[in-house]
C-alpha cells in the first residue's frame, strides 16, 4: 500500500490531469469541497444509505490529500507530529463528550 505522501502526490497529479487547478485553487475552495464530501456522508447516513458512506469519506480524504500536495504538505509527518501532541493529553482533555 502507498503512504500518504505518495498517495496524496499522485492524487494530486490525477486532479491536475482532470483539469482541476487549470484556473487555480484557493484554501476556502478546498476547505468547502472537503466539507461537502463529509455533508454527503453525513446525508447519506441520514437517508439510510450507510452503503454510501465509505465513498463519501474515501471522497473527503481525497480531496484533503490533493490539497496536500498542491501545497507540498508532508501530511505523514504532521500526523505523527500530532498523534505525539494527542498522546500526551489528559484523558477526554477539555472535558469533550465525543
């Protein structure tokens, strides 16, 4: 299987093979085409359709490794950075529920 950085570089080059960055590609745009990818998901669970759901969040990680590689974020390393970072903090730190 492909790491992260490999998987994100040559989703990357698909998208810019498909015509998606020849007008450019802002951080809002990417932010909101992730997001919707994850409303989809979200949608779809709602409707009774968890077959779909797989896709939609398979779809919300593409998206955020195409983003990932048009700006030449090393994404395995700051996984690991911030599994670091979580592993040191107090259980259910800040008091969240979920």
């Amino acid at each position: 299987m492909k790491l992260l950085n490999e998987l994100s570089a040559a989703i990357h080059a698909g998208a810019i093979a498909h015509g998606f960055y020849d007008t450019g590609r802002e951080f809002p745009e990417a932010i909101a085409l992730m997001h919707s990818e994850l409303s989809e998901a979200l949608e779809a669970h709602r409707e009774g359709r968890d077959y779909d759901i797989p896709e939609e969040l398979a779809d919300t990680i593409i998206r955020i490794l195409d983003w990932c590689g048009h700006r030449d974020i090393d994404i395995e390393e700051a996984i690991e950075r911030k599994m670091a970072i979580n592993k040191e903090r107090p259980y259910r730190h800040g008091n969240k529920r979920c």
